[in-house]
C-alpha cells in the first residue's frame, strides 16, 4: 500500500529507516499530470531497486511564464492510482511553504550547457530545476534516480548538477515513450485540442524523416529543411531548430564535428509548447 506524505520530516523517517533495514531507493521525481511515460520510468526504477519513491510538486521557480504555472495540468487523484499501479511506495507530495519555506536565491552555472535551446527561450528555467532537483535529491537521497530523455537538456544539466556537487546518486536516462502516432508523451498534450492533437505527430513525422537525410544536406541544410516543413504548417510556430552534439548540447557545423548529434526542435501547436528529439547518430 503506498504511503503519501507531504513533509520533509516524514519522507526523510520513512528513507532512514529503509536504509537501516539495507534497502535500496529508486526515485522518480515529477510534477504530476502523469502519462505513460513517468510510469516507465517507474517500472524500471522498482525493478532495479527495493523501493520506489515518486514526488508531486509542480514547482513555481522553474516556470518564466506564469501563465503556463497556472495552466499546468494538475490531479493528484488519478495520479495516485497510476503510482498505485506501478507498486510506488512513497508519494512524496509537498506544497510550495514545504519546499521553500524561505525564499531562494541559489544560483548555478552551468556554462554553455545552459545557454542554448530551452536556457534560450526560458531564462531562469534551469536554475530552478537545479534548486528543485537538488533539494529533492538531498531530502530522498536515492541510489538511483529516473528522468526521460525527452526533455534531454534538462537531463544533461542535473546530470552536471550532480557532477558539480559530488552528489551520491547516479542518474539514470531513459528512453523516450511515444504515443502510436509518434507524438512524445507529455503532460502539456493534455492541453491539446482535439484538432491540434490531430496534427502534433507532424513533429515526430519530420524528425523520422529528417535524421535520414544527413548523408545527403549538411548540418545547416538539414536545420533549413526541417524549418520549411514547419513554415509550411502554419498551425505550427517554431521556438527553435537545432542539430547539435550531445554532451554540451552545441550546434554542429559539420557532421564529423561530434561523435553523437541530436535533431532538438521546440514547437509551439495553438497555445502548447512542445519540445522533441531524435539522435541522428
């Protein structure tokens, strides 16, 4: 039966006497609206470790837009019987006056890495993952914890976070999961109207055809093509394209410039922001 706890104090009782007893902690962080996607996450954290532990907390400091803070789907019923499902056994879902009790003011760098692409288009957004992700960290502290590689920056930056602090928990990335149609699990596709989620598999329909055509146009070519397939849609508004290396996430110029590149791309579908990828090579 899983236990929902909404303080520090209790979570952190709950974690200590599992690590007295030897028990080994998977931890999903999210900020709920779950899909499919969290629970693969799930599923794998609780086959590789003795215990589960998910957060809820849709967290303030990570959002530019207040606006899309507000919009954000939230439900922690039918939350709750999804972790059920998955066998979770702690929910951790505290309110905002539990996480920051004072206000925050931390700051990290995270050089370039943050910079481009989503650090771009949403100042701020990364520091507050890193304050959020960090705090969260501390209070479980996990042997392992899960995040998607859907949003892959985000990943590459609490991949460095943990680096930088010599935090004890290794990070584990985990594939993209996709509707039928292609379209990246996501909560904001649940703001989607019935048209425009009939058209959101355009963007994976692109990239599948997009990541084909690297032998043929080069780096900048590519980035061009896939743009005028957008421009040609004009449901679709794009934020940014890029073909980029996937360590410090920098545009490529030449395809023997990096050992691993990424098409990222973020749309704009009505009112939604929707962010992909897909690894070329």
């Amino acid at each position: 039966m899983m236990k929902v706890i909404p303080t520090t104090d209790a979570i952190k009782a709950q974690i200590a006497e599992a690590q007295r007893a030897g028990k080994t902690i998977g931890f999903v962080p999210t900020m709920g609206a779950l899909h499919e996607g969290h629970l693969a996450l799930m599923r794998q954290a609780k086959r590789e470790n003795d215990l589960l532990v998910v957060s809820i907390f849709v967290n303030p400091i990570q959002f530019n837009n207040m606006e899309d803070l507000k919009k954000y789907p939230r439900n922690i019923v039918q939350d709750s019987i999804m972790l059920e499902s998955v066998g979770c056994d702690f929910l951790f879902a505290p309110d905002e006056q539990e996480m920051y009790p004072e206000p925050v003011t931390d700051q990290y760098e995270f050089g370039k890495l943050s910079e481009v692409m989503e650090g771009a288009s949403r100042p701020g957004h990364f520091n507050g993952v890193a304050i959020v992700v960090r705090k969260l960290l501390e209070i479980v502290e996990p042997d392992k914890a899960y995040f998607g590689e859907k949003d892959f920056q985000q990943l590459a930056i609490i991949q460095q976070l943990v680096k930088n602090l010599l935090l004890p928990v290794e990070i584990v990335p985990c594939p993209i999961i996709r509707e039928k149609d292609g379209l990246a699990m996501s909560s904001r596709n649940m703001r989607l109207t019935e048209n425009e989620r009939f058209n959101a598999p355009f963007i994976y329909q692109t990239l599948t055809k997009a990541v084909k055509l690297n032998t043929v146009l080069s780096p900048e070519e590519l980035k061009k093509w896939i743009t005028d397939k957008f421009k040609s849609r004009p449901e679709f508004k794009i934020d940014y394209v890029e073909i980029a290396e996937d360590e410090q996430l920098q545009t490529v110029t030449h395809w023997n410039d990096a050992k691993g590149v990424y098409i990222f791309i973020a749309v704009f579908l009505g009112n939604v922001r929707l962010i992909d990828n897909m690894r070329i090579f």
